[in-house]
C-alpha cells in the first residue's frame, strides 16, 4: 500500500529534508512539495491526499490555519522548530508533531503510526478486544484474530486513541485494538493508569516530565486536555508526585 502525501514549508532546507526522508521510506509517494500555504490549499481542493507534511510558521497561510480552513482532512504530521504550537495542534486532531531538527527515527515513527491508522488490518498484532484480569495479576490477555496476546501493566507506556482502534505502546512495541477507551480503562488499575486527553491514556509511573500542560514518555509528547486536567493534576496531589 502507498501513502500518498505531500509535504509544505518555506524553508528550502526543511523541505529538503523532509523530501529526501520520503523518499527513503517505501509505502510513501510524494505528489508535490510546496513552499507556502495557499498553493498547497489550492492542490488540495481537486487533488486526494493521505498525508500532509506541513510546517506551522509560514507568512500569508499558516500551516494552522490551513488547517482550520480544510474541510475534509488528510492525516497530518505537522513540522516545526517551536513546541509552544503542541495543544493547538492536538486540538485539530493532527497524527503527530515533529520538532526540527527531525531525525530520520522520529520521522520514520511518525509515518509508520500513519501506515497503522490507514491499514491497521494488515498488521499481525491487530486485536479484537481486551479481557480484563485482576489488578493483582498484573496483565490483561488482548485479543488477536488467530490468538490472545498477553499485555504486562509493567511494560505499558501509553495508550492512544486512532478513531475506532486504540494502539497500546509498550517498551517493547505495540499492540492495536479494536476496542473503546472505556473499556481499557476498566481493563486498567486506575491506580496508576489514567485518561489525560480524548485520545491518550498514561502510565503515571512512566511519566517522565510534566511542563505546561504536556508530559513526556519515552520522547513522546502527550497533552493534557481541558477536560481531563484537573483529575490528572488532583490525582498527582493526592499521590504526593
């Protein structure tokens, strides 16, 4: 299967960059590259799109506001040197947030979550559900077309939510499910896994710094939404973290 994207900043350099990472990946063809927003919106009115590289700052559009102006959206993988743009961007539901300088492994993490969202069924991990334990057992079984997969708590980072699947990271990698968060989350130990946005859910214990709003695990970004911060942040009180 081919991802089919584009990919849009006005730094000759960056753009570069991102064109030659695209072309070391097999599954992504690139259609075009442009150098400023409103060419790219104009592309995107008569042509399809799976997936847009896109840097934020640009003069006359920028990438954020081509994204509020975009009605049917591709998946999204937004580019840039400053990180004060990561709550706004996951509020318009973009795949991921790339911090230049990019490095090929993030670029490539990046587009492989991509690859697993668009065809999560070609995926040998792929589950059809969750069959909770005791807490005192310390896993759940997550079910497989062919197998159940065992899920040590332990080794559990994060979970994030991609529309119906939910993919569970671990240290060692991940497991998609078909399945909702409610249910994970009556799968879990509250006691130390917790919802913090509409589309991720932490281990506490794997939480590496909080600052403004945003954890780190595992050099991955995780907001802290609205409607969830005051029971993470109450819980955190309570837990003398």
């Amino acid at each position: 299967m081919k991802i089919n994207c584009i990919a849009v900043d006005d730094e000759h350099p960056a753009l570069m960059q991102i064109e030659d990472y695209i072309s070391k990946v097999p599954f992504l063809n690139l259609l075009k590259s442009f150098d400023n927003g409103i060419e790219t919106l104009e592309f995107l009115k008569s042509n399809t799109v799976d997936l847009i590289f896109l840097d934020i700052q640009m003069e006359d559009l920028t990438g954020i506001q081509l994204l509020s102006i975009l009605k049917n959206k591709p998946r999204v993988i937004l580019t840039t040197a400053y990180d004060s743009y990561a709550l706004q961007a996951f509020d318009l539901d973009v795949t991921d947030y790339l911090l230049k300088p990019i490095s090929f492994e993030r670029f490539l993490q990046s587009v492989e979550k991509v690859f697993d969202s668009i065809s999560p069924k070609k995926s040998t991990d792929i589950t059809a559900g969750v069959t909770p334990t005791g807490d005192e057992k310390g896993y759940l079984f997550v079910k497989t077309d062919y197998r159940m997969k065992r899920v040590d708590f332990k080794d559990i980072l994060y979970i994030e939510g991609l529309k119906e699947y939910l993919v569970i990271r671990t240290l060692t990698g991940k497991v998609i499910t078909l399945q909702s968060f409610k249910k994970m989350e009556d799968a879990l130990p509250s006691a130390n896994f917790i919802r913090v946005h509409k589309s991720y859910m932490v281990a506490i214990d794997k939480i590496e710094s909080i600052e403004r709003n945003r954890i780190k695990i595992a050099d991955q970004i995780i907001p802290v939404g609205d409607t969830y911060k005051k029971q993470f942040f109450d819980m955190l009180d309570k837990s003398g973290i």
